[in-house]
C-alpha cells in the first residue's frame, strides 16, 4: 500500500500538495494568508497599545495615593 509520491510542499492555508518551493496553490489561499497576517498585525498592535493604556493607569494611579 506504500505509494511512492514525488516530493512536495503543502499549501500554508488549505493544505493541499503543491511543488516544492511553493507557499500557496491559489491566488485565494495567498490572499487569504495576507489577509490573516493584517489581522494578527492589527491584533498585536491592539494588544501594545492596551498594555500603554494599563501601565499609563497604573502609574496615574500609583502617583495619586
């Protein structure tokens, strides 16, 4: 039952076989990873700036007792 199966990479997105040295087997999956890699982008600078917001209170805070 062993197949022997030339080598290949996987699709980042969809998984599905490509050639090597390729990321992507569509156009979608490739526009579907930009689109993935904004938002986490968006989510990580979301995340510094509630971290400012916090330190900033925090401090505010400390300052006022």
């Amino acid at each position: 039952m062993t197949e022997n199966l030339p080598e290949h990479d996987h699709c980042q997105i969809c998984d599905d076989p490509i050639d090597l040295g390729q990321k992507f087997c569509s156009e979608k999956c490739q526009e579907d990873y930009r689109k993935e890699v904004k938002k986490e982008k968006l989510r990580s600078y979301l995340f510094l700036v509630a971290i400012g917001v916090v330190v900033l209170v925090v401090t505010a805070t400390f300052f006022m007792i």
